[in-house]
C-alpha cells in the first residue's frame, strides 16, 4: 500500500458510503440534530458526534469500509456530518466512534508494522502530554491570474501536498486559444499559478501523548496522536482507552527528509474514560 491511501473502487461505492452514513445518523441520532440547532461555534467550536461502533457493523457496507479503510471512511462520514448540519448551524461535527468489541483491543507490545491500518483499542496510562501544535489539514490554493480555487488535503508530518497540475480554467483556456495541447513550458508556467492562500486554509490542533499500556509501565510507549476536542484534554497519569488506527510515521527527528526508517503511532478516533 503506498503512503498515498484512496478508496478504491468506482465513485458509485463513494456515494453508497455518504448514502449509508447519512441513513445511520438520520436513524440513530436525530437527537445530536436536535442538540445543534441551539448551539453556535461561539458557544462550542467543536460537537463531538458519539456513534456506537455496534450501529456500524450492523450496516454490512460500513462495516467493511470502517474496517478495512477506517480514516478514509470517517472522514466520509464528517463530510456527511458538515452537510448534514450546515443548515441549523456553524459548529464543526466530528465523528467519535466508540464502543469497540474487545477483539480490538491489542497491547502495545503486541503491535508491529504489519498492523498499519489496523482498528485498534489501547487500554493505557498517560506519561506524558505533549505540546499543543496545529496542522495545515486542508490547503487553499488560489489561481493568481483567474482565482479558481482548489483545496487539497494534506496529513501530518508530510510534505506539503500542491494541486495535481496547472488551474483547469487557465489550462482550457489557453487550448481552446491555441487550438491544440499546451507546451510543457506553458504547463509548467500555469501550474505555478496555484499559490498557497493562508486565509481559507484550515489548520487543526494536535497533540502527541506518550502512553504505555496499563498493566506494564516498563515497556515500550507509543506515540497517540489527538486531534480537535482531544487536544489538552488529558494529564499525566490518566487511564483512558484509545480508539484507533495504528499509523506508521517517519521518526520524529529525522535529519534527511528521504529517512525510510518509520515508528508506529496510534491515530485516536475517539478515548473513552476508564474509571
Ligand atoms: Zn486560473
């Protein structure tokens, strides 16, 4: 699998995916609906959708799309969750899917590279909290000469990703004005027309905890990486339960950028509180 993950298959499994989120949370929580419609992000930036992990394995086609693709699949489902409730209101949904079977749990010591991707939960103690620290998830380019825009996801610790080739509209105009295909100078030259635009990026919080699984604090940490209402919402010392996917990642202090050496990470869909 290349670093570069996509689902596979025709757009028709794309939609089927955004219909079946769509039907399980008009089904299941029409009260979080409810809830939003009298909130606003300058009381709550963040809502944080709880969906019992049970309600998606009953639907097969999730299911198996949660499983195999679990980021992908949430992030299909925070794009149902946006266009769901931008008509009530402006706070950000966040999917946190919760209750994993305990076939999902795995120690720490018993993950290797093979689990990448893996749906996991982790029952740790927390040793140590990172600093809080911002991503640029989403980048806006804008095209100097026509101002198309164009967003292009980006992932953590990664090279900043730019747009697959030149803005469309400046590259069929100028076919259209040619008559025929753009020399590769003239590419090139349109292509650097899409510049990085701050404002309109999005840049989400993160932080790294540094936990050991409960019952050996002897053995080996793993990096947890928490995102949005997660972030500097836990201490040193707390048991909490990870909900994830296990994530490989260049080591942190990496001196040359091509470093193939990778550690692994668990990426948190959701923690839950172990009393
Ligand atoms: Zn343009």
């Amino acid at each position: 699998m290349s670093e570069e993950r996509h689902i596979p298959g025709p757009p028709s499994e794309l939609a089927d995916t955004l219909n079946h989120w769509r039907e399980l949370f008009q089904h299941e929580h029409a009260h979080d609906f409810k809830a939003l419609k009298v909130l606003t992000s300058l009381e709550q930036a963040i809502f944080s959708f709880y969906v019992d992990y049970a309600d998606i394995d009953k639907d097969d086609l999730l299911s198996l799309r949660f499983n195999e693709y679990p980021e992908e699949t949430v992030e299909r489902a925070n794009e149902v969750l946006r266009s769901m409730s931008s008509e009530y209101t402006d706070v950000r949904c966040v999917l946190r899917p919760l209750n994993f079977p305990d076939e999902k749990i795995k120690k720490i010591s018993d993950l290797r590279m093979r689990n990448r991707g893996e749906l996991v939960s982790l029952i740790v103690r927390i040793h140590e909290v990172g600093p809080r620290v911002g991503y640029l998830r989403k980048a806006l380019y804008t095209c100097i000469a026509c101002g198309h825009r164009e967003e292009v996801s980006q992932r953590v610790a990664r090279e900043r990703k730019r747009p697959r080739g030149p803005c469309t509209i400046c590259l069929e105009d100028a076919e259209r004005a040619l008559g025929e295909q753009v020399s590769y100078s003239l590419y090139k030259r349109l292509e650097s027309l899409m510049q990085l635009t701050a404002e309109g990026s999005f840049y989400q919080d993160i932080q790294y905890l540094n936990v050991h699984d409960v019952e050996s604090k002897d053995g080996q940490p793993i990096q947890v990486l928490v995102d949005d209402e997660y972030v500097d919402g836990y201490k040193t010392g707390e048991v909490v339960r990870v909900n994830g996917v296990v994530y490989i990642d260049p080591i942190p202090d990496r001196n040359f950028v091509k470093d193939t050496r990778r550690i692994l990470q668990v990426r948190a869909l959701s923690i839950e509180q172990v009393s």
